[in-house]
C-alpha cells in the first residue's frame, strides 16, 4: 500500500476508474491495470485453501475486493495524519473475509 499512499494524484484517477467500471453495466470492458488479474488469483487460490466461498461469480468477489481495497486508502486522502495503514488494511481484510458479521 507505500505505493497507493505516495502517488496520491495517480492513485486518485485510478480509483476513479475503479468505481466507474464497478458501477457500469457494461461489463466488456476490461480492466487495463492488471490489478484485476492479481485480485482473480488471490480469489481463486482463496477459494482453493477454502478461506473464501466459491458458490459466489468470481467477478462478484473481485469487485467486493476492489472496494475494500478502495475503502482502505480512502481515509488516507480524507485524514492523512490520522491515516493508520495498519488498522485500515486490518479492517478491510476482516470486511473482505468475513462481512458484516458481528465479531464475536
């Protein structure tokens, strides 16, 4: 995340990107940055271990993904001296792996 957090000008424009194509319903357009590509193996090697469900579309996961990671450096831009990368990655994981589900 050093690298999201250092070219906040770029970043920006990538998470503009990221929400528009989420939000569009054309879904033939594909996703020039690669990061879908790492996100589709995290997901499937994810699903192979059993740690996330595989009786989901894989673009599903891929976009919720995208959006916890979106999630996770927005504060940064809001707050950046406030800004704890450690507790916003802890955070987004556990909203990736196990939703909105109460922690017990």
């Amino acid at each position: 995340m050093g690298g999201v957090l250092l070219q906040k000008e770029i970043f920006e424009k990538y998470l503009a990107h990221q929400m528009k194509r989420m939000m569009s319903l054309d879904r033939s357009a594909k996703d020039e940055s690669g990061i879908a590509a790492l996100i589709v193996t995290l997901i499937e090697l994810g699903r192979q271990a059993g740690e996330i469900r595989g009786d989901l579309p894989a673009a599903l996961a891929v976009d919720f993904f995208l959006f916890v990671f979106i999630e996770a450096a927005k504060p940064y831009y809001q707050n950046p001296e406030g800004y704890n990368q450690a507790r916003a990655v802890d955070r987004s994981a556990e909203l990736f792996v196990n939703g909105l589900r109460p922690v017990l």
